[in-house]
C-alpha cells in the first residue's frame, strides 16, 4: 500500500466523520471533571454548572434537570441555568419536548413544562399517576379520568379508569383500553 493510497483513505474517513458525526450528536452532555465540578457539553462549549457534587441529572432533548448539593432542583437550557425550586420532595422526569415534576405534600401536583410554558395538572395519587412520552403526557387525573396533555392542550381521553395498567405512552402517542374494554389509540392530536 502506498503512502498516498493511505492518505486517502484517512483523508476520505476525516470527511465522512465530519459528515455523519453532526447527525449522530446529542443535543447536550454532562461531565464531572477531576476536581469534582459538575459540566455540561452544549453546542461545542463546555459550561461550568456546580462547583460541588450534584445529587441527580436527567437530560432530556436540549435540557438538563438536576440538584446540586443543597437539593435545590434546576434546569440548564441554551446556556442559561434556571432555578426551578429549594423544595427537596419535588421529582423531576424529562423528555425530548417536555418536563414534567411532580410536587406537593403528598405528590398529587403534576406540572408539566413544554418550550417557555407551563400547565398545572392535579393527579389521582391512589392510581399509578401519569407517564410521559417526547411530546405526550398521560395521566388519570383528580376525578380518575384517564387524560392527556399534547401541544399544550389536555384533553379527557375517556371515562373513570381503574389504572395506569390499561395505557402504554409512545414517543407522541397512547394506546388504551376504554372501560367498554375498547382498543383505542390518540396520535398527534
């Protein structure tokens, strides 16, 4: 093999990484330094966030949720860190388009987080609660309705449901069955 032959062929790997790798990216990632300090990697930068341990991180989509040492919950978003609250009880799940915490003394507040928005959802706690997908959250709600929250509206999908057993969240869809025992299946709306 000759050494231009071999040039080539590192040069046409160089080029086709340069090519996929943009494809292959996550929106952001996190990172604990040797020092202990807590970073994120976002749009080609590395940000410092914590100085100190961190308790818990999700990421979801182009966000990160996490609490630092003290427990206070916050979001980190387009370089900007966010203080979401000190409430050390508040659990936090994220998706690609939407978070969503649970809240309140006994867990029975649901809000849900979509863009710059966010809605305030009342859950039934004796049920199994809600389940989220990337753009779609489903819950029984106060009354034990089985609910969903998509696009920033919530609609009342049907009757009194007996559990969380009965649906199954998809990235943008729920597929259910009914207390008539019917298959049904919301999708984009």
């Amino acid at each position: 093999m000759t050494n231009k032959s071999l040039l080539q062929q590192v040069l046409f790997f160089l080029l086709f990484l340069l090519i996929v790798a943009p494809s292959m990216a996550q929106d952001v990632a996190t990172f604990v330094d040797k020092h202990g300090r807590f970073k994120v990697f976002d749009d080609g930068k590395i940000h410092d966030l914590e100085h100190e341990e961190i308790t818990s991180v999700d990421i979801g989509g182009n966000y990160i949720v996490y609490k630092d040492n003290i427990k206070q919950t916050k979001r980190y978003e387009n370089g900007e860190t966010e203080h979401i609250t000190d409430d050390q009880r508040i659990k936090f799940h994220t998706a690609q388009y939407l978070m969503a915490t649970v809240e309140g003394l006994k867990g029975e507040i649901l809000k849900v987080r979509y863009g710059g928005e966010e809605e305030l959802l009342t859950i039934d706690l004796q049920r199994d609660g809600f389940e989220l997908g990337d753009s779609i959250l489903v819950f029984i709600d106060i009354d034990q309705y089985l609910s969903v929250f998509y696009d920033g509206m919530t609609d009342e999908l049907t009757g009194r449901f007996p559990d969380a057993s009965n649906f199954k969240v998809g990235t943008n869809s729920v597929a259910y069955v009914d207390p008539s025992e019917s298959f049904l299946i919301f999708h984009e709306g």
